[in-house]
C-alpha cells in the first residue's frame, strides 16, 4: 500500500464520519482501520480519540497513534 492517496491524521473530519486512518512507520503505512473521530471533554483532562464503530479498538493521536487518513473505501 503507497501512501500516496493518504492525508496527515491533522486533516481528518471530526464530525463522526467514518474514515480509514493508519500509522506510517517510516516503512509506509499499517494495516488501515475504519474508525470515526469522538471528541474529548474540552476541559484539558479528556482528550479526543478515534474509534471504530463497536467501541472496542481506540487510537489516540500522538506517539505511535495515527499520523494518515483517507475516505472510507467501500
């Protein structure tokens, strides 16, 4: 997989819409994920994460998190 048609993870919607996001090694990108962004608390303490749509896989944003994004692909 390139990461050609991939965006930085910064460029993602956070409104829910369901994207595929993965984390670029250096080596190109991971296995993709269909998740959908969940906004934190706003109060400092509770950040946003990414989620797919079960709620049991969650990623955070930062080291090791995801760095890409793109349209679902169905």
């Amino acid at each position: 997989m390139s990461m050609e048609d991939w965006q930085p993870i910064h460029t993602a919607p956070r409104d829910g819409t369901i994207v595929e996001i993965v984390a670029d090694a250096g080596e190109g990108p991971g296995e993709a994920w269909p998740m959908r962004w969940v906004a934190g608390k706003g109060d400092g303490q509770t950040p946003g994460f990414w989620t797919v749509s079960d709620g049991s896989f969650t990623w955070r944003e930062g080291d090791g998190g995801p760095t890409h994004w793109r349209p679902r692909h169905k």
